[in-house]
C-alpha cells in the first residue's frame, strides 16, 4: 500500500510491478509501472505519490502518481534523483546529482525542475516543504561550512544562521515555523526552533538535543 487519499481510495502496488487504485470495495484501476525499483514514497492529503524510479543502466526519474495515473519525469539531464517530499500543490522536493558531482536541491513545479542554487559552495539538500512553497534544507557557503536554509519562489535561498555556524533545517510546517539543528560555540549540537525568533532548543537541562 501506497497512500490513502480523502475519498478513501487507496493506491498501492503489487509484486509484478502493477500500480492499483481500490475505491469502495473494488479495484477501479490498474498500469504497470516501468520502474525496476521505487524508493522513498511521499504522499500529500490528495493521495499523491511521489517517488524515485530506478531502472538498470538509466538515469533514476521521478516517478509522480495521481487517482491511478502514472507520469514519469525523467527529462531533466540528471543522473541520481532522490525524492524528499511532496506538498498538497504537488510540488516535489529533493535533489538531483549534477555534472560536477555534487547534490543539488530542486522543486519540480508544473512538471518543471528548478534548481534551488546553494549559499556560494557547490552543494545544497531539499529536506522538508509546505503547502506555501518554502522549502528548507542544508547548503555549503563559500567557506565549505554546511548551513541551514530557507527558500521560496520570491527570495531565493536565505541562511538561517551565520557563517560561522554550522546548522541544518529539517522541518517546516504550515505557519512558517522551522525546527532544525545547529552547533554552538562549544561543538556541541543542539535543536533550534525559528519562529522569527531563533530559539535554541535543551529540552530537560540536557546539553544537547536534536
């Protein structure tokens, strides 16, 4: 089983490969999937899927699935695609291996890929999206230090914390509000909370959280 969506209709797959769509006590569709392998599947309230798609010998596509239907991007020029998440817009997040090597974070849009850039060093990852675009992650400066981010269509990625500050962003949820990681002058990790406000996190007197 895949996703469930808000008729209750449930999308899964079987051993043979075969995409099915179970409404009301009976099978309404059925497709074979061309994909070897599917991993990481992300699901949105709709009951979307979005997944990475395999095949021996190609390069690795995103595989996006909607009420039974099936569409393969893999038009995009990358090698190593990895899915990341998936919004109620069916916005997709992850990141693609480029030319260079390195991992860049995309949002594919209308079936558009958009790569999201870095803050100056040549790599970047997609982690978590909501429903109003923003995008959060981690990204390599112009020193090689891995910081948190924050992007959306209208200002781009945006550090979350100084350059001196090594940070992650793992979650965003519906308010804008971001929850990641950070290590602070004492090397030691600890949660944080950005609400507007960076809130570190030590939670129970422990020196450190996550």
């Amino acid at each position: 089983i895949l996703a469930i969506d808000q008729e209750t209709c449930v999308t899964g797959l079987l051993l043979d490969n075969t995409l099915f769509r179970y409404c009301d006590g009976q099978a309404v569709s059925t497709m074979d999937i061309p994909c070897e392998s599917l991993d990481v599947f992300h699901t949105n309230a709709s009951g979307a899927i979005a997944a990475q798609c395999s095949n021996p010998g190609q390069a690795d596509s995103v595989l996006f699935i909607r009420e039974g239907q099936a569409t393969i991007m893999d038009d995009f020029g990358y090698g190593v695609i990895s899915v990341t998440g998936l919004n109620d817009k069916d916005e997709i997040i992850g990141q693609a291996v480029v030319e260079s090597g390195v991992s860049r974070a995309f949002i594919i849009r209308d079936k558009v890929m958009l790569d999201l850039g870095t803050l100056g060093g040549p790599g970047s990852v997609a982690k978590d999206l909501n429903n109003q675009g923003l995008v959060v992650g981690d990204a390599q400066d112009e020193a090689g230090t891995i910081r948190a981010f924050v992007w959306d269509a209208e200002n781009g990625m945006q550090a979350l914390t100084p350059p001196e500050v090594p940070s992650s962003a793992d979650q965003v949820n519906e308010s804008g509000i971001i929850v990641g990681n950070f290590q602070d002058q004492s090397g030691i990790t600890r949660g944080f909370l950005l609400d507007g406000i960076m809130h570190p996190l030590s939670p129970f007197g422990m020196p450190s959280s996550v």
